[in-house]
C-alpha cells in the first residue's frame, strides 16, 4: 500500500501528459463528424457528440481525396519494397561479403546521413529533370528506394549472425544469392519489418517532396492534398471538419501500421543495436 502511494505521483504525472498527447487527436475525431457549420472555435462544441459521416464522403468522393489516398498507398508500397530490397542486398555485401576497400566504403556511405534531405534537394530535382521525370511516379518513388539508415540497421544485424550458417549453405552448393535469399532474410524478418515500418510512417507522411515534383492534381499524395485544402475550400474559408475528415484518414493507415508492427520494430531495434 505504501509503494502505491509512492508512486501515485508518478501515474498521475503520465496520465496528465497521456491526456495532453490524446487529446489533440480526439479534437480532430470529434470535429470531423460534426456538421459543416459547426463552429469548432467554440470549446463547448467538442463535447457535443454527433456522428455526421458526411465529412469523410464528401472529402473523398467530392475533394478528390480517394485519388490522393490511392496514390499515396502506392508510392509507399513501392518506396517500402523497394527500400527494404535495396538496404539488404547493401547490408549483406558489407556484412558478409569481403572485398577491397569495404570498410572505408561503407564509412562513406555513412557520412550520407549529415547531409541534410534539404541540401540535396535541387541537385536531385535537377537530375530528375534531366530524365523527363518530374511530374511522374517515377519522381515520387525513385529518390526514396535507397537509404544509406536501412543499410545500416540492416547490415549491423547481419553481423550478429553466426558465420556458420553461411558456411553450411555454402557446403550445399549454395552462393552468394543463395545465402541471402535462403539464410539470411528468413532469420532477420524482425529488422526487415522494423525498416519497413519507418520506411512506411516517413514515406506516408511526406510533404515536401512531393510537394516539389508533383504539379498535377492527379499525382497529389495526402499530405499535399490535405496542404492544399484551403485553395479547395470556397470562398477561401476553410472548412475545419472536412479538413479534419482528411486528416483522420490519412491518419488511420500509420496507426494501424504502427498498432501492428511495434512489437516486430522494438525487437529489431534492440537486435541490430547489438553486434554478436
């Protein structure tokens, strides 16, 4: 009883900031099922309950947001794929692979990552103009289908598998893409779904980029639609529960993804924090 007292301070202080955090994202369920002429300004109005599903059918049929949630879903998807792929052939090549120059290579590859996304920008954007890229899905998924982070996570856990395993496969007639593909990605599914996962939260919620190669409405993604809502809006007012609707959408898929996968992504933290 006495140690329960004790840290009554403790539990209160993190329901008080568990209250703070949530509540943010109550206000933007509660409002966007309210009536579009709703004055969210007024606190009083948040505990109303009222259940208008009309927002959600509205921003996705009328604002087009149905298009830009589909063209979100795919440029993630591909740049997941396509990230996770590329991280663990780099990651199996400098973690198990010897060749000339590997350390300092990889070393190299690393100092990428002080390099801030801003910097490198225009250079890329430039890149891609020269290829007739901008304004495409090409633009939107090919700079994000390798990261020097993915490598990383990969390859330190690469190292903590036993050379023994190799050694076997090896005895069986199996090569290098043997050995990946049949040893080593089935005993690292933790760390491939913990990069997935990041992979997937930043990807889903980026807005700068996109904001940058995607001129057409055609080829928003969430967040660029939802950044060009007020332009939508009439009379340029803002219409706070449709806009609260698209957000909550846009919202749902991190949540689950990360309701989902935070068990897979704390071990594959821990395991490729440590090298055996």
């Amino acid at each position: 009883m006495r140690r329960k007292c004790e840290n009554l301070p403790i539990y209160l202080a993190l329901t008080v900031i568990g209250a703070t955090t949530i509540f943010p994202l109550l206000w933007m369920v509660f409002t966007s099922l309210k009536p579009p002429e709703t004055d969210v300004s007024n606190l009083r109005e948040l505990f109303r309950f009222t259940f208008d599903f009309s927002n959600y059918r509205k921003v996705l049929v009328e604002g087009n947001l149905l298009r830009s949630f589909l063209n979100s879903l795919f440029v993630t998807l591909s740049v997941t794929g396509g990230k996770v792929f590329t991280s663990s052939l780099a990651a199996y090549a400098f973690a198990r692979m010897r060749f000339f120059g590997r350390d300092q290579i990889f070393l190299g590859y690393l100092m990428t990552l002080m390099i801030p996304s801003t910097v490198t920008m225009i250079p890329l954007f430039l890149i891609l103009r020269s290829f007739g890229w901008v304004n495409s899905y090409a633009a939107l998924i090919a700079p994000g289908l390798f990261s020097a982070y993915g490598t990383f996570l990969l390859r330190q856990f690469f190292l903590s598998l036993p050379r023994d395993l190799e050694e076997a496969a090896m005895l069986d007639g199996c090569g290098h893409w043997g050995i990946y593909w049949n040893v080593i990605l089935p005993l690292s599914r933790n760390s491939l779904l913990t990069l997935a996962i990041l992979t997937y939260m930043g990807s889903w919620r980026s807005l700068m980029w996109p904001l940058i190669v995607a001129h057409s409405t055609k080829l928003f993604t969430m967040p660029v639609a939802l950044s060009k809502f007020n332009e939508m809006s009439t009379g340029g007012h803002v219409e706070w529960t449709l806009l609260m609707a698209g957000s909550v959408i846009m919202v749902i898929p991190m949540l689950l993804i990360f309701l989902f996968g935070q068990k897979f992504m704390m071990r594959g933290l821990l395991i490729g924090a440590v090298k055996g």
